[in-house]
C-alpha cells in the first residue's frame, strides 16, 4: 500500500469512529414511554430516564441531519416535535416526514440563520415543565443559528467575530464574545425552556478547549456576561475596531444579571477528537503499522504547529533505528485546532496551511509523507479539507513554478496545493471533531537530517 493510500485509509477510520448515528444510537433508547440517555464517553455509563410529557427534538450543526435521524430511528412515535438546523445542502434524504428541516449558513451566518434562531427559540420558549427538550449539537452550530441582541444587527456580530478570527484568538474566546452577544447562545436557549428538562447530546470539534462550548453552547453552562465579552475584546485591542452598536450593548449590558433557568441540565459528550484518533490508531495496527498517538492536541498557530509534526516524524524514526529489527511502517497521529492569523490576501484554511509549513521542514527528508485535514471533508469550502505534503513537494512545485514561501506568507495555500494536485478533498463526511494529522516516519537509510534532531540538536529550517 503506498503512503498516501495508506494515510487515507487512516482518515477514513477517523471518519467512521465518529459517525454522528452510531454514536446517537448508542447514547439514547426508548424503554416503553421512557426516554433513556447513557453517558457514552464515561467508562461507568451512568443512565438518565425521562418521562416527559412530550420530546421535542432540535439538532444543530454540521452533523444534525444524521443525528436527528438516529433520534427519530431510536424514539420512534415518542419524538413529537422537532427542529434540524444544518448547513445547506445537506442531504435530508435520512429524516422522517414530520421533522422539519431548516438550511442556514456556514461559516458566516446570514438571514437563513437568523431565521433558524428564532425558530429554535419559539421552540424552547414553547415548552411545559412536563416537556423534555433533547439538544444535539455538532460543529458548525454557531454560525448556523444565530439571533443577537435586540440592538446588534447581524452583520455588527459577524464583523466583531470576524475581526477575532482574524486575530487568531482560540474558539473558547470566540464563543465567549458570541454567547454574550446572543438571544440563544451561552446557555440562553436553555433559559428560554425555562422549568421544562433539557438534556444536550455533543459531539465536540473542540478537543480540550471544552465539549461544552460546542455551537457556543447554547444550552450548556451559564450565559457569559458582557464583561468577559468585553475584556477579551480589549485583550485583542479590538474594542475600538468593533462596531459601535457593539460596543455600546457591551456597556450598556454590563451590569446585568444572567438569565436563570429553573428545569433539570444534564449533558453528554458522544464523541471528539480523540475518539476520532482512537479510531485511526486500531486501523494503523489491523494494517501492521506501528503507531503513536501523541496526547498533547495541536493549537495555536499553524506555522508553529508545524514544527510538531516535523519533530514527531524525527523522533519515530530514531525510535525505528534504534530498535534495531526489521522496520515497519511508524506512523504518529495527531488531532486539535491549529489557527491562522491572516496577514495575506489569498485563500487556503489552516489544515492546508499546517501542510505547507510542515512541507519546509521535510523538504528532502526522503521518505516522510504527511496528512492534514479536518474530519468535515471541507472546511468550509469543497476543496479545502487538507492536503499531502512530501519529502518532494517543494521540488515538485518548483518545477511547476509555485512560489511555496509566497503562497505561505499570502496565507494562499489553497491554489498552490489545487496547482501541484495535492489537495485533500473528501468530501462531506457528515461529521466534524476537529483536525487530524497523520506523520509517516522516514526508515531505514532515509533517516538523514530529521533522524538526527533528537539527539544533535540540529533546528529546523526558520524559514516559517
């Protein structure tokens, strides 16, 4: 099997360990008229029986279509209302008859999203103390259903978001700034239940950041006050660059009290990161492989990040070397979150910007074959899911004369990669926990200038 069949075939596992109906249907059962949750992801798995008067579904996120549908397949007839919030395009050809189905936008929200807002909080606000609200949220949910503040248009949202991504702050900030902002984010949505249960099914993309910022949590934990909004916001310099609606709801907000919600909270994480990498790493072995997967999750910068996985591959091959038996395939997994702080005017993302900049310090290295990609299949945009990076990638594109140190400083990783045939796109996968990256080591006689950076010293290129 080559490298790069090998690699994908690594993705794919990834993929299936953390398909969002397997999980549901594992997490959730019908006993009678009871309504069973078990905490999947906790090695006691503790169960929660409910008998409400009435279930009402919503789903939001990436994953929503295949979650609701799991539900449905799983309640049956008990399941009496309910809400699907996802990207548009997705396929609906899963769901049942009765749920209704509302398509939004990802990953700038728009009027489509409003309108998914307001539905899901009609929806919450509708509810009896004898109703159970069942939430299930994947990645993506954030843009895809948004309602701000009376006072705050959307676009004044999506600028003040904007100008955070472009900031490179982490999504546990982010989510901050946009519960505060928000009519159904940071635990609003469950406020607006009021005395009624609710209970939150997650599959997480935000590794250690915290399961419970998914979709910025609209059902999760306590609504973030306007202060923590306005101090992370003054942490980026970014408060006089906001708009002023903004600025003047953050100040004008500071002193109010959270909304209180009297109904029992329960949650549940179905899946993450790591059981994406646990699900590559049992592949890696059924295919004679061995296998590292580094605890640590990917963060921050891509260009920094980068460094990791360069290192990754030089320490698996001195542990190959020194061994000292036959050599097998060594291959190390990551997964995380890196971040790009946008300085450049081209196109790319981060799994194809963690590539390019991986590709500089393997430059040579013969032997080392590296996979970006995010476990969605697109990032955002159909081809821009990941990409390959070699020992030969910047010779190859040399000679098709790309400019690999322009494309990285333009932050235009996008058409080098579609330019060179080394774009990763799977498509949709129907899923999303994150980012992986897959490291095949170097062996044997091709161990030159990575193999000797555990124990010479020797830096990588600076280049990046």
């Amino acid at each position: 099997m080559d490298p790069r069949t090998f690699l994908s075939a690594l993705y794919r596992a990834a993929v299936s360990s953390v398909e969002p109906g397997r999980l549901v249907a594992e997490a959730i059962s019908r006993r009678g008229n009871a309504v069973v949750v078990r905490s999947v992801s906790d090695p006691g798995r503790r169960e929660f029986v409910f008998v409400p008067r009435r279930v009402v579904l919503l789903s939001v996120g990436k994953a929503a279509v295949a979650m609701a549908a799991a539900a449905h397949r799983a309640l049956g007839t008990r399941v009496d209302d309910s809400l699907v919030i996802a990207p548009a395009g997705s396929p609906q050809e899963e769901l049942p008859s009765g749920c209704r189905y509302l398509p939004a936008a990802h990953p700038v929200p728009d009027e489509r999203s409003l309108a998914a807002g307001r539905e899901a909080l009609s929806l919450a606000t509708g509810l009896d103390p004898e109703d159970l609200l069942l939430v299930q949220l994947s990645g993506g949910g954030s843009s895809l259903m948004a309602l701000p503040a009376d006072t705050i248009s959307l676009a004044d949202k999506a600028r003040t978001v904007s100008l955070l991504s472009a900031a490179g702050a982490p999504i546990a900030d982010i989510n901050v700034v946009r519960g505060a902002l928000s009519r159904v984010k940071g635990g609003r949505l469950a406020a607006a239940a009021r005395a009624a249960d609710v209970v939150t099914l997650v599959l997480s993309d935000l590794g250690d950041a915290g399961w419970h910022l998914v979709a910025s949590a609209p059902t999760l934990g306590a609504p973030p006050s306007a202060r923590d909004a306005s101090a992370i916001l003054e942490g980026y310099r970014l408060m006089s660059l906001v708009p002023p609606p903004v600025r003047h709801y953050l100040f004008s907000s500071r002193g109010e009290s959270a909304p209180h919600d009297s109904g029992q909270r329960w949650s549940v994480l179905l899946g993450d990161i790591r059981t994406a990498l646990e699900g590559s790493r049992r592949e890696a072995q059924r295919l004679g492989a061995d296998v590292r997967v580094i605890p640590e999750l990917l963060a921050g910068e891509a260009r920094s990040a980068s460094r990791r996985l360069a290192v990754a591959g030089a320490c698996a091959g001195n542990l190959v070397r020194r061994a000292g038996v036959p050599q097998r395939r060594l291959v190390t997994l990551f997964g995380g979150e890196t971040t790009v702080t946008v300085k450049g005017k081209g196109s790319g993302g981060r799994n194809r910007e963690l590539a390019l900049a991986t590709a500089f310090h393997i430059d040579g290295v013969r032997g080392a074959h590296v996979l970006v990609a995010g476990t969605d299949g697109v990032d955002n945009t159909p081809d821009a899911a990941g990409a390959f990076v070699d020992d030969t990638t910047l010779a190859r594109a040399s000679v098709l004369g790309l400019d690999a140190p322009t494309a990285l400083d333009d932050n235009d990783s996008g058409p080098f990669f579609a330019a060179l045939g080394d774009a990763f796109a799977p498509g949709p996968t129907g899923t999303n926990v994150g980012d992986v990256a897959f490291v095949l080591a170097p062996g044997g006689e091709s161990l030159p200038a990575l193999a000797r950076l555990e124990e010479e010293g020797i830096p990588l290129p600076d280049r990046i």
